[in-house]
C-alpha cells in the first residue's frame, strides 16, 4: 500500500488532487478555529509543557488501582489542581482507537482510527499534514521528547513524531522518527528496528542498557531501544522503569532557555486492559502515576512548567457495583476519560468536559500559539 501511495504523489494527477485537498483544509481549518476559540480560558504562558497519557486509562482504572494498594488518592489527582474530562471520538467513529486518539491530541485534528497524524480529507498524506505539537515546540526553539513503555513505533508516540495512513507501517514511523524528526531524545521499549549504525548516521545515540541510559548526557540525541518491561516499577531485564525515564528525560531537556516539550505515555495500561489482566493492569496505572508525581514535582520546583494529564481512550469498559471493579470488554469504549492540570488556572474550569482535540490547541497556546494558529496544515514536499 505504502508503494502506490508513493506512486500516486509521483503522478500529475496529483496537482488537481492537492488543490481540492487545500480547500478542504482552508474549510477544515478555519471551523476548528471558529468552533474552539474561547478567549476565557487562555493556558497562559509556559517555559515547559508535560503532556502524560495513561494509553486507555479511564476513571475506574485508577480507582481500581488505588483500591488495590490501598492508596487514599492517586499522584494524579492529589497533585494536580484542575480536574476534568476529556470526550474521546475520531473523526469515523465515535468508539476512538490509539492512533486517532494520539493524533486528536497531538495535533487538534480528529482523524480516522487507523491513521497517524494525517488530516482525515487527505489520509495518505498527498498534499498536507497536520503539524503535531512536537513539531510546533521546535519551530519555536524548544527542545522536544517522547518517552514511553510502547515501542518507539506504537500508536501514540507515533502521533507526536510521525504521518502516516496506517498505524500498523511500523518501519515508516520508525524511519520518519530517525530521519525526518526534530526530536532529541525518543525512549522506548525496543522495536527491533534500529541500530547503531542507522541511529549514527542521522545524529542519534542509541542507548539500550541501564548503564547507558544513566551515563547519556544532556545535548545528546538520543534514542533509546529497552528490551525490559518499562511499564512495571521491576522491569526484568536491563532497563529503567517510565518513572526514572520520566524523571531523567527532564533533566535532559530543561537545559534550553527556550523550555521543552516532553509527552509521556504509559501504553500498559491500555495493553493489559485489552488482555483483562487485572494485576499488571494495576501495576502499569501505579508506575504511570509515579511517572506523574516525577512530571509535578519539577514542575513545582521549575514554577513555569504545565503539566496535563489524560488518556486517549478507555479500554476495557469497566464498572463498578458493590464494591467490587470488572472488566467487560477487551477493546475499547467511548467512556469520557481524565483530563487532569497542574500549573495552570484557566486551561480548564473545574469539572468541565472538553473535545480530546481542544486538549492540543490548548496546550498549543500554553506554547505560545495565538488561539487560531492551531492546528496547522503543513504542505507535503
């Protein structure tokens, strides 16, 4: 599929194609504008933006979590000022997958499950891009990285690195990550897909050992492969857990008087929802959350740092009756998820329920985005 796609970009036919597709995103483009500009509810300014992701966390998944270790309240609820929702949908269906999930907050454009940072009137890229909040952060001199539990390839790490009809073009997304990014540092589990011989020839270290990892000094970039379980506080294997990538990922980044932008995900609460592994299913939410604490804690220390906390979707549609927590489903719904803020007063009001996509253009403007500058289109060369 990929090899047609590129043909098609080669043919004249795709003047006539790009003309029609930059209607539709003049039209596109300007009714997000129209729909969520609201001049009450201005972020503010920040030297720093967090964005975390707990992959498929709802409401119950914390709950549960807490339950389970007899925890009073989660990190991200306890540290955090403003508590929210965030309504999750992509643009074909109202039941969002990861990578329409990921690219609605990564680029405040709702579109197909399936794709990854593309504009659904242009799905195989032939004209524009949706410009993702990695690559805003850049343009204005920030530094930007991505962690995760996932592989580097997975769906959301994909939304804030790469454009791409199908999540599953694993290789793709590595090779535009590799070649085509901006990022300083991605951190990942292992994908199998890069060495240190192609990480060298684009200007990335690889590191994927402990020793490594520790020894990596802020203004390399760096790529990290771990073949352990990062999700989990005991990884298993050589590795560090996403809390202590979480923790060493800021003290890279916050070195640049420009600030940074940093989105955390933790992809396994999601993954051993899908399976209803309960156990590893609490496990995940709990280091996701000391991921958290870590993002909060600098940010307090910093004073100018937002951190915002939310999922793409729910999966697993629990429930709650008579104390008791269960899963009922293996894929995902369409449940309302957290939306979670510390460092700002005015990005959402207490309580309130925002469209996932209003999440990006806000935090967006917490970058310094006028509030109809994004989203952006970015032309295809």
């Amino acid at each position: 599929m990929l090899e047609f796609v590129n043909f098609i970009k080669g043919t004249p036919f795709i003047k006539i194609i790009s003309a029609i597709i930059a209607a539709l995103m003049s039209l596109n483009l300007s009714f997000n504008s129209m729909v969520n500009t609201d001049e009450a509810l201005d972020p503010g300014d920040y030297d720093n933006v967090i964005l975390m992701i707990g992959d498929g966390m709802g409401f119950y998944h914390i709950d549960w979590m807490e339950q389970e270790y007899g925890i009073e309240e989660a990190y991200m609820f306890s540290m955090t000022d403003y508590h929210g929702e965030s309504k999750t949908r992509s643009s074909n269906n109202i039941v969002t997958d990861s990578a329409a999930g990921a690219t609605a907050l990564s680029c405040a454009v709702r579109t197909n499950n399936g794709a990854i940072g593309v504009f659904p009137q242009d799905q195989y890229a032939v004209a524009y891009v949706p410009q993702n909040l990695s690559e805003l952060a850049h343009s204005y001199g920030m530094m930007t990285g991505i962690v995760t539990s996932d592989n580097n390839h997975g769906a959301t790490p994909g939304g804030f690195s790469a454009h791409i009809f199908d999540r599953d073009e694993g290789e793709e997304i590595t090779r535009q990550q590799i070649e085509e990014s901006d990022l300083d540092l991605i951190w990942s589990a292992t994908s199998g897909l890069v060495n240190d011989e192609y990480a060298n020839e684009y200007g990335w270290t690889l590191i994927d050992t402990t020793a490594e990892f520790e020894a990596v000094q802020p203004g390399t970039r760096s790529f990290g492969q771990f073949a352990g379980n990062v999700w989990a506080p005991d990884t298993g294997a050589d590795s560090p857990s996403l809390s202590t990538l979480t923790t060493k990922a800021i003290d890279m980044l916050d070195d640049d008087e420009d600030g940074f932008f940093l989105m955390v995900e933790g992809a396994h609460i999601d993954k051993h929802s899908h399976s209803n592994e309960e156990a590893n299913m609490k496990i995940a939410a709990k280091e996701f959350d000391l991921a958290v604490k870590a993002a909060i804690e600098y940010a307090k220390a910093d004073g100018n740092t937002l951190v915002v906390i939310t999922a793409d979707h729910e999966t697993g549609a629990i429930s709650y009756k008579n104390g008791e927590y269960k899963f009922n489903s293996g894929g995902h719904s369409g449940a309302n998820v957290p939306l979670l803020v510390y460092g700002s007063d005015n990005f959402i009001e207490e309580g309130e329920a925002i469209n996932n996509k209003e999440i990006a253009r806000r935090l967006a403007m917490a970058m310094g985005a006028a509030p109809t500058e994004f989203p952006a289109a970015i032309a295809v060369e």
